[in-house]
C-alpha cells in the first residue's frame, strides 16, 4: 500500500511527465485529464490526493467504488467520479448512481439498462464507448458494425439521458511501442471517422493510457490518461 504522504509527491511527478510528453508530441496547449485509478486502495488514500488537488478518480468495481466514494462524496461534493471496469448488467442501477462517467460502456444492451436506470433516478449520464484494439483486452466493441449500431441510436437520440462523450481503450501489456502506438492509432483514427459520421455527437475524448504507456497515449492524442499504480503505489488485492 501507498505511503499517503507519497500521493502528492506522486502527482506532481506524474503531472510534470504528461506536460512534458504533450511538449514532446506538439500538444503544449491541449487539456489532458489525469484520471487517478483509485481502485483497491482506501478513502484516506483517495483523500489525500484530493487535499493534493487531483480532482477525477476512477474505480473499477461498482461496489468497491460505491462503498468508498459515498463516503467521499460527504465531504468532498467537486470530485468526479469515472467507472472504467467492465459493467456486469446486475451494477447498472448502482453505477449510475455513483459515477459521472461510465467509460467501459462495450455493448448495445447496456446502453438500453444505463438509460432505464438514468430515467429513474432522474439522472444524465456521461459514457465513453469502449473499443477493442489489442489482444489482452476482453472486453470493448470488437467490430466497427456493433460500434456504429450503439452510435446511430444515441445520434437518433433514443438515450436521452446519456451523454456519449468518446472513446476508450487498452493496449495490449507489452514492451514492444509499436503494437502499443497501434492500439492508440487504432481509436484516434476510427475517433475521426465517427466524428466525421456523427456530427450531433461530441465524441471529443480519447481515454487512452496507464501508468506503463501514458505517453504514447499522449503522442497518439489521449485526453485522459488512466494512472494508478504511479499515484497510490502497489495494490493489496
């Protein structure tokens, strides 16, 4: 577990290398988001890097995220809050209640489960659609058919309540850059078909990157980047 006192030590080593890695990649007045991955690790940890200024946390399981972050809330109401596992359909109605985003949103039935649940907790929702580009990842649209059928409803505004706000994926865990530039080139460039295609949608951002891969995310045009491990140290899982 994280030393706490470490956390802010933490974000400021992680925010000067993505300043440094949008200076490199020619992206010096960009805004990326540091999405702190908070999974597995305690409210006081979380706690202190809120005092350390970081603002947007993401967790990966609903219950874990809902027991944690209920707490936080109480004290803490400017945090935003992004779900990035998988979503079993079973966490829908508490994964409403608790995030802002759903970034791990991987198939049609979901979007019609994340709606009904939106339409009754009089809630919008802000979601990114998950696309598989690389083989250790099991989850995300494998084809760009299912991804087009999930963008023409919210195009014809069947969601009401949900916000689709782009796009996110993971690159497959090795030390080979290449096949890691892939999988981020992979989503930018199907980023600018969609938003070329579906011009009602904002489709604006690009959750691309972890602690391992951040900056070539960043030199393939990630506006959230997804660090955990960097920030709060080894998991006790």
């Amino acid at each position: 577990m994280q030393d706490n006192q470490n956390i802010k030590k933490n974000l400021e080593i992680i925010n000067s290398k993505i300043e440094k890695a949008m200076i490199k990649a020619g992206r010096k007045d960009d805004k990326i988001k540091l999405l702190a991955v908070s999974k597995f690790h305690p409210a006081e940890s979380v706690i202190e890097a809120i005092k350390a200024g970081q603002k947007l946390f993401g967790e990966n399981r609903v219950q874990e995220a809902d027991k944690k972050f209920s707490e936080i809330y109480q004290n803490h109401s400017d945090i935003s809050l992004h779900l990035i596992g998988q979503l079993q359909s079973n966490k829908v109605k508490n994964a409403v209640k608790i995030a802002d985003c759903i970034e791990s949103v991987d198939r049609l039935p979901l979007l019609d489960l994340i709606e009904k649940q939106c339409t009754l907790q009089d809630k919008k929702i802000n979601i990114l659609l998950e696309v598989h580009t690389g083989e250790e990842s099991k989850s995300g649209f494998y084809t760009e058919e299912e991804l087009y059928s999930a963008l023409d409803l919210l195009a014809e505004n069947k969601y009401p309540h949900i916000n689709a706000k782009g796009f996110m994926t993971m690159a497959p865990f090795t030390s080979d850059e290449k096949l890691i530039h892939k999988s981020f080139e992979t989503l930018r460039n199907l980023q600018e078909k969609c938003k070329k295609n579906y011009t009602t949608l904002e489709l604006n951002e690009l959750s691309m990157g972890m602690s391992n891969d951040f900056e070539i995310a960043i030199q393939e045009g990630s506006t959230i980047v997804r660090i955990g491990t960097a920030i709060f140290g080894e998991r006790n899982y």
